[in-house]
C-alpha cells in the first residue's frame, strides 16, 4: 500500500517509543518492562526485534519481556533474546490443558520463564468461550465469568 510506511520506519518510531519508556522504567525502578504487545504482523521482524531488544536492554537493567497474542507462542522466533516469555491468556473454557501443553513446549524450547501478562473474561453469558471478544453482547452472567476465572486459576 503505496500510504503505508515501510517496516524501517515503524521500526524506528516504536523504537523511539520504547527506549524512551525504557529509559522510564529505569530510572523509576520498575520490576520488568515488556517491549510489545501483540505485535502479531510486526513480530515476524526478527532482525528489527532483535536489535530493539538489545537497544531496551542497553538501558533498562531489569526483565525483559515481549507479550505475544493468543495462540502465538510459537511464532515468535526470537524468543532467546527476552528475559522472560509472556503471552495474552485468553483461552475459552476447557482449552486450558490442551494450550498450556503448547505453551510449555516453546518455554522448554527456549529455556525461559513464562507469565500471562494479559487474562481475563467479561461477564457476559457466553464470554467464556470467546473470554477476549469484548463485543459481545447478552445478559450479565458473573457466574460464567467466575467460573472462567476459577478454571483458569485451577490449570496454571
């Protein structure tokens, strides 16, 4: 698309972006910073990410960590390069065992910690099999999302 910017200058101005709020996070003592958030099409930049990261680490002494959207853990290829491994869980009732087995192959592959740094269910009748479509619509039911909340609780 001719009005879109080339992935160097994205690149360059998420950078900017984030060795200002790294630089941030430093100076007032923050515990991690995570460089990203469900970057899905841009996490597939390998070498920019690469030296993004290492432009973050220059600057923040602590934990760093990229969050992956749902369903993505695999498809982040420069997992090596963060502090720790994190990801969006918002996973529909019953899926749990099944996507923690998926998950905890790229945590032994990689050899890193693993936090959801993102999790959560409407309380909606109906969201706990779509937890992240905020779009849904119907009567409230905090049963279902508690009942999501205890399922998710129980199986990480």
């Amino acid at each position: 698309v001719p009005c879109e910017p080339k992935w160097s200058d994205w690149f360059a101005s998420h950078e900017a972006f984030q060795l200002h709020y790294a630089e941030l996070a430093e100076r007032t003592g923050c515990a991690m910073f995570i460089a990203g958030c469900e970057m899905v099409m841009a996490q597939r930049r390998e070498a920019e990410w690469r030296r993004l990261i290492g432009r973050v680490k220059s600057v923040f002494s602590g934990p760093v960590s990229y969050n992956t959207d749902k369903y993505q853990e695999e498809n982040v290829p420069w997992w090596d390069c963060v502090d720790v491994i994190s990801s969006s869980g918002y996973y529909p009732f019953g899926s749990w065992t099944e996507q923690l087995a998926r998950i905890r192959k790229v945590v032994e592959q990689y050899q890193k910690p693993f936090f959801f740094a993102e999790s959560g269910c409407m309380s909606v009748r109906g969201s706990g099999d779509v937890p992240n479509d905020w779009t849904l619509t119907g009567p409230a039911d905090p049963e279902e999302q508690a009942r999501w909340y205890r399922e998710m609780f129980r199986e990480t």
